[in-house]
C-alpha cells in the first residue's frame, strides 16, 4: 500500500501513497484538521482543499444582534455571487455534496437591495456541476416555472429539502423528471401554497424512497394529484411522513395499495386548529385496504396503529395520541394501559400479536406510574430499548424511588438494553432523608439491577441527573 523512502532518520519518515489513496484518507476529515493538512505542503493542498467545500451554505444577509434584524448588505451579495462560483469551477464542484441557499429570512419578504431571484438562478446554473451533490436545501425561496426546469436540469438529487418555499406548477413537464430519492417538504404559508399545488409533477415517481410532507394541504396534493395518478404507483417507496389530520389519513388509506414496498410510517402530531378536522377520539376508516408488507417502523397516535400494522414485522414503536389530555400528543396512563393491554371500554386495543416483535419502544405520556410500567412488562417480550418522555404540561412527572423500585419489581423483559424517561419536570421524594440518594445507595441498586437484566447498560432519569451507566468495564450503548 506504501513504501518507505530512503532510510528514515530517528524522529522523521516519509511514506509514499497514491494521491487516490491520500483523498480518501483526507475525505474522512472534518473540516478543522483538513485546514491544517492544506497548510502542510502544496500537494496537499491541492489534493484537500475541495473537500473544505463539500458543504455549503449560502445566506445573503446578517444578523444585528442590537435590535435582532436581518439586515441585507450589497457586498454579502456581491460576496455570495462570487462563492457560488467559486465552488462551480472545476477544481471545487466535484467535491460538493451539500448545498444550502437562504437567500430570505421569512416566507414573502422582499427587499430591494436582495436580488435572491439572481441569487437563485446562479446557484440553479452552478448545480449541474456538483456532479456528486446528494442534498440541497432551499429555504424560503419562490421557484418560477424556469427556475424548475433548472432545477430538473440536475437529473439526479438524493436529498431534497423544500423548507416554505413556493413551487410555481409546471403546465408541459419536463423532458426529463427530477430524480429525488429523499424529498422532504415544510410549509408555513397556507394560502401560496394552494395556489401553487407545489410543482410536484416535475418529481420523478420512479426514484421516490423516502417522502415526508408535514403540511395538510401539500400532503392531499400529493396523495390525490401524485400518487393516485402514478401509473404503477410508487413502488420504490420505502418511508413516507404525512400529518396526523383526518382527510389526509383517509385519502392514504385509501392509495395504500401503490406503496407497496412501504415499511416505515410516521403521522406528524398538528398543533390543534380551527381549520383543520380533528382527529376523532376513537378513529375508523370506512373503507381500508392493509398495507401489503407488514411495517417495520410506525410512529404515529395509537388510534390508527390497528389499521396501518400488521403482525410479524414491527420493530421500531413510537406511539402518542391523537385525542390527548394536553396539546402535545401525551397520553393518560389509563388511556396507554388500555390500548396496550385491554380492559378500557372507551380505548380500542391493539393486537399484542403486533407489539410482540417491538425492540426500541417511545411513549409519550402524560406521567409515569405503575399503569405505564405493568403494559411495557405485558406486551412486550423483547425490547431492548425504552424512551418515555412526559408532556411539559404535567407538574409531576415520576417519583425517583418509585421507579428505581418499579425496575427491580416489575418483570421487565430480560433483553432491555437502554431505558431513559424525560420530563421537564421531575418530584423528589420529601418523606425519606437525602442521604438515601447517596452513592452507596446507586451503587446497590446498580449492582441488583445488572444482575437481574444482564443485557442493560444504560439508564437515564433526565432531571434529576440520575444516570445509572455502567462502568468503562462494559460497553456502553451509544445515543
């Protein structure tokens, strides 16, 4: 692979590798130490100094942190022209593979002295040079009929991130779609967004993996406009997010029968609204086709998890509700008992055939008690990894004994690796002396827990600092 050079003095050495060899050494750099390595000789630099531009982020205005205003500045402008430009060059462009424009701050504004359209089109003529781009991020940004077909001049984009941006609709497609295989879209702005329909039909459906769409209305566009009019649907899909809202829910199950490879769903919990339909206490669907592969991955309110999971599959559970006692989704202990394990007329139960196979499980609760505990221990026999977190709203989150107790009691599964609970608010114990939280006592505990789950190597107890790591002795789970 090398060869040494001469006969190396005591201190010092030279070893001689193909510059392919040496790139793909500088390529695992983080940017920092690539600066020095540029700094060291001139093959160096010429070999590293493209990687330093492998992410860009262009954003034409700055901040006075005085009076907290966005203030444009011409000679940013001017700045800006001359990076994107810089990078298109032949030297840099094929090292780029990320590229972020904020040629705006907020949805609709406008300032004289930004020519963003300019800004835009510069960086949407610089893009079929990044031959090795795999994302780019738009933010803020209005994409005329021209500026799409620009963008579709690129062919082929792995990452694209649409964040409130206004995509003019094109009426004759483009000779060639735009190939996205992870598309993502966040809108704000209601009302331009229904007039634009989002330009989805210059999206290729024949390269879609991954879709997430969190706005209601781009999300009935996409499902009516999109996907029920892709002739063999889309068959690549493999994870697709939509927002947890009544229309948008019966419009996908309805079109479950054209992903058919689909295998991670997430529902979006929406802030509650006056415009949108809420979500019904106990959901139905009329008419329900069962996705045809079993989901591997569902996080979404446990109303709909009876419709859109099937046995045999499921691994990854993060479960909230859609009629919760507070805004943020979480659930009452005796509304999470009951869908997991029965016995509430008022909550529909899952199949436990479904919960059987779960290994990392998140809940979102209103607290934790005995009810939270006793349905983890009933439904699911090989977790491994356990997250609660507790809604901000509730002012007592758990009791510190209670749990610790609770984890040497409870018959939780033997393969549990990892167990953290968050909360913003956590209660101590006031009727037993301090000095029971002493090391002495963790220690013990630790001790009689590793013995009992001998799988378990990380426990997290946010608020109150109890984190129950094992020594440097076992390894340790990473976050």
């Amino acid at each position: 692979m090398g060869q040494f050079m001469g006969r190396p003095s005591a201190n010092t050495f030279s070893v001689e590798l193909a510059p392919e060899l040496w790139l793909m050494i500088f390529d695992h750099l983080p940017p920092r130490f690539l600066h020095y390595v540029t700094l060291t000789c001139h093959s160096f630099r010429h070999l590293a100094q493209p990687l330093l531009f492998r992410s860009l982020t262009f954003c034409p205005y700055s901040l006075d942190m005085n009076n907290r205003r966005f203030i444009p500045r011409l000679e940013t402008i001017e700045h800006t022209k001359q990076r994107i430009q810089f990078c298109s060059s032949s030297r840099i462009a094929h090292a780029v593979r990320e590229c972020k424009l904020y040629p705006r701050y907020i949805v609709g504004a406008v300032h004289s002295d930004i020519a963003s359209d300019v800004l835009l089109d510069i960086l949407l003529d610089a893009l079929p040079h990044f031959v090795n781009l795999r994302s780019l991020f738009l933010m803020f940004v209005d994409l005329s009929q021209s500026q799409v077909l620009k963008l579709c001049a690129s062919r082929n984009i792995g990452n694209l991130f649409l964040g409130n941006c206004a995509v003019e609709h094109i009426k004759s497609p483009p000779p060639s779609k735009l190939q996205v295989a992870d598309l993502t879209i966040v809108c704000d702005n209601q009302s331009r967004v229904m007039e634009s329909g989002h330009g989805l039909s210059v999206f290729s459906p024949d390269h879609l993996r991954s879709v997430s769409i969190v706005n209601p209305t781009v999300a009935s566009y996409f499902l009516d406009n999109f996907l029920g009019n892709a002739p063999h649907g889309l068959l690549q899909l493999r994870s697709l997010t939509l927002p947890c809202e009544a229309e948008v829910v019966h419009a996908f199950s309805r079109l479950l029968p054209l992903v058919p490879e689909l295998v991670d769903l997430k529902f979006c919990h929406l802030r509650p609204s006056t415009t949108q339909p809420h979500m019904p206490k106990e959901f139905t669907l009329t008419t329900f086709c069962p996705p045809v592969k079993p989901l591997s991955k569902y996080q979404g309110p446990r109303q709909l998890l009876p419709y859109f999971v099937r046995p045999g599959a499921l691994e990854h559970l993060s479960l909230w509700s859609a009629f919760p006692v507070i805004s943020d989704g979480s659930m009452d202990p005796v509304e999470l008992h009951g869908a997991l394990v029965g016995g509430n007329e008022l909550v529909s139960v899952c199949n436990k055939e479904v919960l059987r196979t779960v290994q990392k499980l998140e809940l979102n609760v209103t607290h934790v008690n005995a009810l939270v505990l006793d349905a983890v221990c009933a439904r699911f026999p090989v977790l491994q990894s356990l997250y609660v977190h507790v809604g901000s709203s509730y002012m007592q989150a758990w009791n510190i004994e209670m749990i610790l107790d609770a984890l040497l009691t409870l018959p939780l599964p033997s393969t549990i690796q990892r167990l953290r609970l968050s909360a913003h608010c956590v209660t101590t114990p006031l009727a037993r002396p301090a000095i029971d939280y002493t090391e002495d006592r963790l220690a013990r505990r630790k001790r009689d827990l590793q013995v009992k789950y001998p799988n378990l190597s990380f426990i997290s107890l946010d608020e109150m600092d109890v984190n129950l790591t094992w020594d440097g002795s076992r390894k340790q789970i990473q976050t």
